[in-house]
C-alpha cells in the first residue's frame, strides 16, 4: 500500500459481476421458504425447551428466557 492510498477506501474482495448468474424468482421463492421453514422448526425447537426448563427442570422463567435470549443474539456472529 502507498502512502498516496490512505485515504482511499479498499475493498477487500472485488465482485465480478459478470460471473454472478442472475437468481430467478422461483429460486428467489425456493430459499425464501427454505428461511422460513428454519424460522418455525427454530421456533418451535424454542418453545420446547422453554416449556421443559420452566416446568420439568422448574428453572425460573427470567433465567430461561435470558438463556434463550442469549442463545439468539450469539447466533449472528
């Protein structure tokens, strides 16, 4: 790097956007559902294990919701 380039930004990968094939509207609806079907198995997977750490394990329900709450925003990273 120059130092005449300091104050330009970089990218660090450059996209060809010729080699990128265009996604058609099917494809676009096929992995739309495929997101949502993820979404609702998540969420029910969720609902259980709130339900059988607050009733079964008889943890307090601040702490399994924080543990959840916990659980999702470590998900993004």
């Amino acid at each position: 790097m120059a130092t005449g380039d300091i104050g330009k930004p970089q990218l660090a990968l450059e996209v060809n956007r010729e080699a990128i094939p265009p996604i058609n509207l099917f494809t676009m609806f096929r992995l739309g559902l495929f997101q949502m079907g993820l979404g609702i198995m998540s969420l029910l997977t969720l609902g259980v294990l709130n339900r059988v750490m607050i009733d079964e394990l008889r943890v307090p329900a601040s702490i399994a919701a924080g543990a959840i709450a916990n659980r999702g925003s470590l998900k993004r990273y």
